[in-house]
C-alpha cells in the first residue's frame, strides 16, 4: 500500500517548492527513488523477466504511464504560459519558459535531460522533471539487470554508497563527482536490496510493524529536515549530511513496512486512489502554484510568507482538481491497454 506514501512524498516538494520549507523535497525525491528502486525490480522479476520481450514491454508500459500525464501537463503549462506571459511565469520559477530550439523541445517533450545533472538543463517547462531523467536511467539500468541477483545489487548498492560517503570526507574536494544521476544509484540500489533481502527485512519488522508506527515514521521524515536546520540555527550543530543519511533510513523502513503494512484507516482502493494523483501533482505544482499567484494577487508570489501561504492553499485545491481530470481522462483509459501488456507479459 504506497498510495497514500507517494502522494504525501509529492505534497513535501511541493511544499518545499512554494512554502520554501527547506530540505523537504530533496528528501522526499530521495523517497521516491527507493519506491521506484523497488518496484522496478519488483515487476522486473515478477512479470516482465529479463529477456528481450520482457524488456521491450517493460520499457513500453513505463512510457505508457509517465508521458500521457506529462504531455498533458506541458499543454496546460503553454496554456498558462500563453495566459499571463512568459516574463510574470519565468520570474515564479526561472526555469519555466518556452523552449527556443528543436533539441530543446525534444528534452522537454522525452523527459530527457542530457546531462549528468539534468536540473542544470534550461528550460523545463516542468521544473522538477530532473528527477524523471534520473528515474528513467535507473528504469533502463533495472531492466538491463543492475539489480537482477543479490550479488550485484550489493555490488551495486556497497559501489554507490562508497560514491556518496566519498564526498562526506572534510577538506577533500570531491565536488568534480558530483551529479545528480549518479546521487540517485544509492536509493535505488537500496530499492532492490530492499526486494532481494525483504523476507529477511519483513521478518526484523514483524514485531514492531504497525499502522501507527507507520503514521509516526512519517511524521519523522516530516520533522528530521526541521531539526536538522534547528540544529544548524539554534545551536550551531551542522547536522544536515546525518540527517540526509536518517532520511535514507526512514524511507527504506516506511516502504518496508507499506510491503504488508497501511496507514490507519485506508483500505487498499483508497489508498491506492489517493496514489494516483502524486504524478500530477508532482508534474503540476509549480505551474499550479504560479497560477494560484495570478488569480489571488495577480503577481508571482511564492516563499515563506502569508500571501504565498494563501496562494498555497487555493493552489493545492486547484491541483487536485487538475489531477482528478487528468486520472479520469487520460491515466483510466490508458491503465486498460496498460494491464493488458502486463497480462501479455506474465504469459
């Protein structure tokens, strides 16, 4: 049950986004690696396989669930665009304007950044499609078998861990490796170390899981980027690279426990409702919350103030409303076509 767990992962970026809440959203991107590490290898093993079938339906029903939504996405925001003026949107966000050459719109229409770190590619008319780049690669290298056996998902997983410990190290410069591609192995390597070895990890959990504690350990990811800045504010205790590292922890336990486990009082359907509107939220919530800004105050206003609390407000009820359409009209139809190539796949 990840339903509720992937909405709430989108809901912290956008919070982080437009509140300006600090740390948040990296993590929760963290959150969604190790889901998608996961549940990657997960259908890899339990409905596609690793052959050259397996891999191409593979490969077709992931671009069947993440472009439909997305190109959906990026006709409203040139909608939104075209409405207010590229000026008012790229001074809300200043990665969001019209692509000016072929290859950029290419970029922008595939999802794919070509850069080792992909926020650094200008425009994105859907600014934290970064991360969608980041998500594809690890979808090819899943597929290709990075996290096929036990054995080479440690090898992967112990390989990337040494990669970010590597720039833990004071005075020493690693600053040349690094690249959001290559920071996002370690998540989804814990994703398929957590498929491989969750037998093992469910049996450790069984005593202790439980739906509240599964309600705590959420609060925890919500509180763990706070204290680390109180920390850092009040007392002068740099604490941020720990707490990246707790982060870690805590989404690698709450996806464990969600195996078997749920939030209190949700059944499976509602949970798994609540999931579906995380894509278009994450996709949306800056172009959604732009204009929110226009409609209350006809001005880009965002940050951690009133006004961009009240613009937060009106644009989280805008967004769902967005995500319902999208759900109903785009996503529904084409989940049908969707089951249909997995049943084709496990036969």
């Amino acid at each position: 049950m990840f339903g509720t767990y992937r909405t709430y992962l989108a809901l912290a970026v956008m919070a982080h986004h437009l509140l300006g809440i600090p740390l948040i959203g990296p993590y929760a991107v963290d959150g969604f690696f190790i889901l998608s590490g996961f549940l990657m290898t997960h259908i890899m093993h339990k409905t596609y396989g690793y052959t050259a079938k397996g891999g191409g339906a593979f490969a077709f029903n992931r671009m069947l669930r993440l472009y439909p939504s997305y190109w959906t996405v990026l006709a409203l925001t040139v909608c939104i665009i075209w409405m207010f003026g590229e000026e008012e949107i790229t001074t809300y966000r200043y990665v969001i304007y019209l692509p000016e050459t072929i290859g950029a719109w290419i970029s922008n229409l595939l999802l794919i950044y070509p850069s080792p770190s992909p926020q650094s590619i200008l425009p994105r008319l859907s600014p934290p499609t970064w991360a969608l780049t980041v998500e594809l690669f690890y979808y090819a290298c899943i597929g290709l078998g990075i996290t096929k056996s036990k054995q080479i998902t440690l090898i992967f997983c112990i390989t990337s861990c040494v990669y970010l410990l590597l720039q833990e190290i004071p005075f020493v410069d690693y600053s040349w490796l690094h690249s959001s591609l290559i920071e996002g192995a370690f998540p989804f390597a814990l994703g398929g170390l957590l498929y491989h070895y969750k037998s093992i990890i469910l049996k450790k959990l069984g005593l202790i899981n439980s739906p509240a504690l599964i309600v705590i350990l959420l609060l925890f990811f919500t509180v763990n980027p706070a204290a680390a800045l109180i920390c850092e504010e009040l007392f002068g205790i740099e604490i941020e690279r720990i707490s990246h590292w707790i982060n870690y922890l805590l989404n690698f336990v709450l996806i464990a426990m969600l195996i078997e486990g749920k939030i209190p009082l949700l059944n499976k359907k509602v949970d798994k409702l609540i999931g579906d509107y995380s894509y278009p939220i994450y996709l949306a919530h800056w172009q959604i919350g732009f204009l929110s800004s226009m409609l209350l105050f006809n001005e880009p206003i965002r940050g951690a103030s009133l006004m961009s609390l009240k613009s937060f407000t009106l644009a989280v009820l805008i967004i769902f409303g967005v995500a319902t359409f999208i759900i109903y009209a785009v996503d529904r139809p084409i989940e049908v076509f969707r089951k249909y190539i997995k049943g084709k796949a496990m036969k």
